[in-house]
C-alpha cells in the first residue's frame, strides 16, 4: 500500500541531551500558537504574583529559637505552588507528561524561564516564515516604510 507523507511541522528537542526526555511542539500550528502566547501571559501575570507574594514575605525578618526564619516553609509553599501551576500550564499546551519529560522532580523558577525562553525562538521563526508569505518582498512584518 502506498503511503501520504504529511509533515505537520512538529519540532521534537531532547532535553539535555537526553533522548527519552522529549518536547514536542508544533509551532506552525495556529491552535498551538495561540495557546503559547496565552502561556506567556500567564507566565508573565504569574510571575507578577509571585514577586508581590515574596516581597510581602521577605519583609518578615523574624527568626525561630533555631534562628531559621519563620517565613521559610510558607516561602516553600509559595514556590511549590508557583512551580505546580507553571507545570500543569506547560502540560496544558505541550501535552501531559511534558513538564516531567522536561524538569524531572526538579522545581526551581529558573528552570520555567530556561524552558520558554528556549522554545520560543522556534515558535518566533516559523511565525515569521508564515507571514512572510503573506508580506511583499522585501518588506519586514511589522516595519512600516515612510
């Protein structure tokens, strides 16, 4: 039987080198797109939160008869929170199992940041080749000539 070859335009990245820890995307995927740059708002809203929350924190110096600061497990508590609501938005637009095939256990902001920041090129480049379809040669998406 002969077979139809369809490339979608899925792009697969090995996390760390790793070939069992996969992202998949599709980053020509209009319905992909527009759930990726709602995760960015989100991020971006999230993070906003995270920071008020952790001011108000940090301005508690106090400490226990131990010397360890009394905000110290609700500071976790924030950050667990923060790093559940991220994996579970990263799973809702890559698919289930994404956040663990990309951080394991491991929960630190950072790593959310890495992650976007590193897939986002690919999603900026092929958004650029499919306007640049639809633009005049020579002309730059979004450049306005006087």
């Amino acid at each position: 039987m002969q077979s139809l070859h369809i490339n979608t335009g899925e792009i697969r990245l090995c996390v760390n080198d790793d070939p069992n820890r996969v992202v998949a995307f599709n980053p020509t995927d209009i319905s992909f797109v527009e759930r990726f740059y709602g995760l960015l708002s989100e991020f971006e809203e999230k993070e906003k939160e995270y920071r008020q929350k952790a001011a108000a924190l940090q301005s508690n110096t106090e400490t226990n008869e131990m010397g360890i600061p009394t905000n110290f497990g609700p500071a976790l508590a924030l950050l667990r929170e923060t790093s559940k609501f991220l994996r579970e938005k990263i799973d809702e637009v890559f698919g289930v199992g994404t956040s663990q095939a990309a951080f394991g256990d491991a929960n630190t902001l950072d790593m959310f940041e890495q992650f976007i920041n590193g897939i986002t090129p690919f999603v900026q480049k092929a958004r650029e080749k499919q306007i640049g379809k639809y633009t005049p040669k020579g002309k730059k998406p979004g450049v306005l000539k006087k």
